[in-house]
C-alpha cells in the first residue's frame, strides 16, 4: 500500500493534467463550433438577403414583361378593331355592288320580255348568263370580303403575337 499511497500524488497530477486537456480541447471545440455557428449564420442571412433581391428583381422583371404583353394585347385589338371597321365598310360597299349587279341581271331579264324571236332567244340566254354572273359575282365578292376579313385579324393576331414575344425577348 505504501506505493498505492506513494502513486497517488501522480495519479492525481495526471488526473489534472488530462482533466486539464480535456477541458481546454472541449473548449477549443465549443469556440470553434461557435465560430463556425456565426459564419453559417452569417451566410444564411447573406442567402436570404440576396434571395430576397433575386425575387424583387424578378418581380420587377415580371411586371414589365406583363406591361409589355398588356401593350401588344391592347395594340392587337385596336388593330383587330380596325379591321373590323374596314371589313364593314367594305361590306357595305360590296352591298351596293352586289345592289348594281342585281340591278343589271334585272334590266336584262325585263328586258328580253320584248322584240322578235330570234334575238329574244338570245337575249334570254344573254340574260340567263347575266344573271348567273351577276350571282357569281356577288357570291365572289361576299367570300373575298369574308376571307379578307379573316386574313386581316389574322394578321393583327400574328402582329400581336410577335410584339408579346419581341417584348418578352428584350
């Protein structure tokens, strides 16, 4: 027992060194975990900030592009607007084309009523080919005012389509 007791004082001198390590490791370990708390802290608060400028230019950036289309969009239908104007117009011109022609097949018809027989004969077939022309005629001109109409909004809807890409490609 005697050496237990002669031991002792430098098991416990060891006691304290390695208490003494562990405690100044667990230190280091606890101000570098701290450390390393603060920088990962420190950039999540940069993160957010940045994500939070990224999402503001973006919103920024979205409504532009949406003024952009609301422009084309507004240009577009005052193009289709127009015409539309114009195609009524021009049916209406067409009206009173197609009033002249009617008005001609009429003459013709009444007026192959009289004279001799052999140019009543032909002027019946003169105003039966008068008449089916005159409808030809306004059959035509109806579908061109129709078509023309169609190409037109056609059109105007193309125009609009390539303002909304132009402004969103810009």
């Amino acid at each position: 027992m005697s050496i237990l007791l002669r031991l002792l004082p430098y098991i416990a001198a060891l006691a304290l060194v390695a208490g003494a390590l562990f405690g100044a490791y667990h230190h280091g370990v606890t101000v570098t975990d701290s450390k390393w708390q603060a920088q990962w802290y420190a950039r999540d608060t940069r993160d957010e900030a940045a994500r939070a400028a990224n999402e503001s230019a973006a919103r920024v950036l979205e409504q532009a592009y949406q003024q952009s289309i609301n422009k084309a969009v507004q240009d577009g239908q005052r193009i289709i607007d127009q015409a539309t104007a114009d195609a009524s117009t021009a049916r209406a011109s067409a009206d009173g084309l197609r009033g002249a022609a009617d008005k001609l097949a009429a003459r013709l018809a009444a007026s192959e009523a009289g004279g001799n027989s052999c140019t009543a004969a032909a002027s019946k077939a003169a105003a039966r080919a008068a008449t089916v022309l005159a409808d030809v005629l306004k059959r035509a001109d109806q579908r061109a005012g129709d078509l023309a109409e169609v190409a037109d909004q056609a059109r105007a809807r193309g125009v609009t389509c390539e303002q909304a890409y132009d402004g969103l490609s810009k």
